[in-house]
C-alpha cells in the first residue's frame, strides 16, 4: 500500500503542475521533483514508470472508472470518501494496463474494493477498444508518444576508447547488429530493432527511442555513449589531433568532453597518458557527474578537472599551449525536449552516487541554471540578453588565449540572440578583431549538413556585402528540434 501511497501524491502534483501549464517541460522532473518535495522512500524510478504509464493512460482509463460506476459507491468515513480518486486510478491501471495485469499489495480494503468492479471495468475497457476500433489501447497510447517529450531518434556513439584503442570499434558494431538487426539508410525510417549509420558523424548510430539500451552490457561498460547527434557536432568540428591541448570552458555533464577525448586518444595507444584536455565546471555538483562521465568514458587520465568558473580559473598564462576550445555555455535550452531523460540515463549507470549526487543528476543536466528564472516568468528577452552577454564574456576569454587556433562555440537553443548575434557581437568587437580571429568557412564545418546560420541576421549588419552574409550564415550549423532527428542545437567554428 505504501507505493500506491506515495504514487498517489506524485500523481496529485503531477495534476497540480499540469493545471498550471508546466506538465510541458518532462513528466520525469516534475515525479523527481515531487518524490524530494515529499521525501518519498519508494524508489523513484518505480515510481517514475507508473506514473509515467497511467499518465499516458489517463483519458482512457477516467472514462472507463466513470462508466464502471467505482466512483459512484465508494465507502465513505464520516461523511468522506475512504478511497481517493487517484489511487483508486493507480490501482486501476496495474488491474488492466501493467504488464501482470495485477494490483501490487497484499490483502486490503481498497484492493477488494477494486476487485469487486473488476469485471466492470474489464466490460467497459472492451467497449472503448471496440469504440475506438483498437484491439489495443496501447496502439493509440504509443502513437501519441512521439507529439510528447520524446527524441524522434535516440542516438548511441561507439566510445573507442572502451574498445582497446578503436582497435575493437567492428567487435562493437557486431554486437550492436545482434541487437539492431535491420539497417535503415535513412533515420526517419527507424523502427524498433533498426539501426541507421549516421553519416556526418563517425561511429554514431540511430535507434529507435523505444528500444532499450541502457540495460545492454556495451552501454554498462562505457563501449556505447547515448549523445544527440547535434550535440555530437563541436568535437567533430574542432577535430583536435593526439597533439593538440584542448580546454573545454563549460563541460559538465560531460558528452563534449569525452567525445573530444575519443578523437584524440581514441585510436592510439598512449604508451604514457598525460592529460591534454582541461575541463572547467563552475557548479560543484554537476563537477562530480563530470567526473563520473570521464571515468565511465575511460579517459580519466587524459582530462583534468577543474571545479570554478572559466572566465576566472583559466588564464592564458596557466595554458601556455592550449590549442583549442569547446564553448558550450548555459543557454535558455530552447532547443531541448526529452532530455532530461535522455541524458539522465546516462547517469543512471552511477548508481553508486551518494543522495547528493542523486539530486543533482535527477534536477539538472545540460538545464542551466536560467532555467528557473524562466519558470519565474522572467521577460524572454531580458533572458536572453543576460544569457547572450555571458555567453560572449564566455567565447571572448576563450579568444584571449594567444596559442589558440580554434575554438568551437554551441548551444542548445533556437533564439538568434544566443546564436548568430552572439557571433556577430564578437565579429564586431575590437579585440577580437585585433586577435585575428574569423568564423571558419562551411567548408571545415560539416559542410554537408544542410541547415545553416540564419542569414538575415548578418544581413541586418553587414547589408552591402550579401557574400559576407553568405559565408558567415553558411560557416554556422544549425539543427531543428525534432524536424532535425534530436534536440535544435547551433555550432560555430571561430578560426585564425
Ligand atoms: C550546456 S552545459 C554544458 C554541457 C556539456 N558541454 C556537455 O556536452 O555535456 C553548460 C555548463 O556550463 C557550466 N558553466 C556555466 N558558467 C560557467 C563558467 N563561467 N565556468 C565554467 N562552467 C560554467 C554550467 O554549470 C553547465 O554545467
């Protein structure tokens, strides 16, 4: 009873929130955010999977409570009803849509009370089915899966520094094809047990968001990174080379970073690994999942961590030979949905974390800390310009480094103001200009990706040189969510 007992609360808050408009942004944070508001004991993954099934179920199964009479004779106690509605449907729901098709709980009132409507429910879930011309409801359930929160792709990188040096990359691959038989050429044509070959970025692969992958022994053993592709994009671009000294200014959760660290260990064995990437993380917290991330990747050797803000910690004259940069600053995350569940099950392999690390993992991911000031109904376009002015601070202390030759810079938001602005404030700067610094041509930036930079905005400064625009829209990367296969992501090379 206590499980149903403390989903109920859940699902009252999720009811709550959703009365309130907020049920948009992940149905997971918000049964996170309630099993710590409540101090819950039950494990909130359990919780998580039945709430998130009833929820999904909700219409159908109000309807078919209402038809079956079993809100009507609820024994009352002093005048109030002994059930709530909403246990009542939790109950429901394990009785006709979980897998045992049976309410979890000992011997108990509420449960022979359900049992007694049993078979009117059962009646009046066949009449709906017949109605709604589905032999299962779950067609219809799983169809509006993909208008929710979820990626229309979930996309796995093979990690070749957990495959002996990208010498067993192919052993991955095989294995991979046991689970994901079918090839598709093209990713929107992946259903489950498909794998489509992503052909910008080397060794990831599309898979159907319902295939499950966290519980295969490639993805226990760090051989397999899930990653937005898009997200994918800046260690690709920057391309850095087992010479090369890289400083990534903004770098927990960590997915740039190891990815950076695959390109440039990932197909050579280092007779004596020394660290050649530097990775900086203001919040503390989201420093220690950093960490997690680089040793679950296996290049813990090559990166070190420093916990502090870039603009401050990093100074030209403590990195005499940095080479290049990863700027993936906090931005608004317009571009984001699903990804708390994305990214968290990436974490979810850290099940050693202690309750503190278990916070910061379930509240935060890539969400900036913004993020609640959003949800404050802070003005959108105060927002954006606090974000766009750190975000520059960001890139120009990055720029200050004499030895660097490149840095690329992203985010994961839609708005111009973080994006092509952001570039052309920096194009425009004097020091910027004085440090020679220029947007790198399409042709070194995945130029076969179509979507590029919004050309309009460039043309609202540089008017009377429509090449210029051109080449400066065409030197920028962006990606659509959902249209794109993931999150809408922008990228941008800066090169001298
Ligand atoms: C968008 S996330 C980075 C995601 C990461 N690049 C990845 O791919 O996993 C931005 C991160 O920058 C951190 N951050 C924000 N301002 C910072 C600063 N001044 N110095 C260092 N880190 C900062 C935030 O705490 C957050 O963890």
């Amino acid at each position: 009873m206590n499980f149903y007992r403390d989903a109920t609360w859940v699902l009252e808050y999720v009811e709550q929130q959703e009365a309130k408009g907020r049920i948009s942004g992940s149905l997971q944070t918000l049964v996170l955010q309630s099993c710590t508001k409540y101090k819950l004991k039950c494990n909130p993954k359990h919780v998580y999977a039945v709430i998130d099934s009833c929820w999904k179920y909700k219409p159908y199964l109000e309807k078919v409570m209402k038809k079956s009479g079993i809100l009507d004779d609820i024994p009352k106690k002093k005048g109030k009803p002994m059930y709530s509605r909403l246990t009542l449907m939790l109950l429901c729901h394990d009785l006709l849509f979980s897998k045992s098709k049976r309410i979890q709980m000992g011997k108990h009132p509420i449960k022979e009370y359900v049992l007694k409507h049993k078979s009117r429910l059962h009646s009046e879930l066949v009449r709906l089915k017949l109605k709604l011309k589905v032999k299962n409801l779950s067609e219809i359930v799983d169809n509006n899966d993909s208008t929710e929160d979820v990626t229309p792709v979930r996309w796995i990188r093979i990690n070749p520094l957990r495959c002996y040096q990208g010498r067993d990359v192919n052993a991955v691959l095989e294995e991979l094809g046991k689970k994901f038989p079918k090839r598709v050429e093209n990713w929107n044509d992946i259903v489950p047990g498909s794998i489509y070959y992503d052909e910008y970025i080397p060794h990831l692969y599309g898979i159907h968001p319902q295939d499950k992958i966290t519980s295969h022994e490639l993805y226990k053993q760090g051989k397999i990174i899930i990653q937005d592709r898009a997200s994918c994009f800046p260690a690709h671009i920057l391309n850095p080379s087992k010479d090369d000294i890289i400083i990534d200014a903004c770098a927990a959760p960590g997915n740039k970073t190891t990815h950076v660290a695959s390109y440039m260990f990932g197909d050579a064995k280092q007779e004596d690994p020394h660290v050649q990437i530097y990775a900086f993380e203001k919040d503390p917290e989201r420093a220690k999942i950093l960490e997690k991330m680089i040793k679950v990747a296996g290049c813990s050797k090559n990166i070190q961590v420093t916990v502090g803000d870039f603009t401050k910690a990093a100074t030209p004259d403590k990195f005499k030979d940095v080479t290049g940069f990863i700027v993936d600053p906090s931005c608004s995350g317009s571009g984001i949905f699903g990804r708390k569940y994305v990214d968290s099950l990436n974490r979810q392999r850290n099940n050693d974390t202690t309750d503190k690390d278990k916070k910061s993992t379930e509240e935060d991911d890539e969400v900036p800390d913004e993020q609640e000031d959003y949800n404050k109904k802070e003005d959108l376009k105060t927002r954006l310009a606090k974000l766009s002015s750190f975000q520059f601070q960001v890139i120009k202390h990055a720029m200050s480094f004499p030895t660097a030759k490149k840095i690329v810079y992203s985010t994961c938001s839609i708005h111009a103001e973080e994006n092509e602005r952001v570039v052309l404030d920096l194009l425009l700067d004097s020091k910027v200009k004085q440090w020679g610094w220029k947007v790198a041509a399409k042709e070194s930036v995945i130029p076969t990706w179509p979507r590029r930079g919004k050309i309009e905005e460039f043309e609202e400064v540089f008017r009377d040189d429509p090449a210029k625009c051109q080449a400066l829209a065409d030197g920028c990367i962006r990606a659509l969510p959902r249209d794109d296969g993931g999150i809408g992501f922008f990228a941008v090379c800066f090169e001298r």
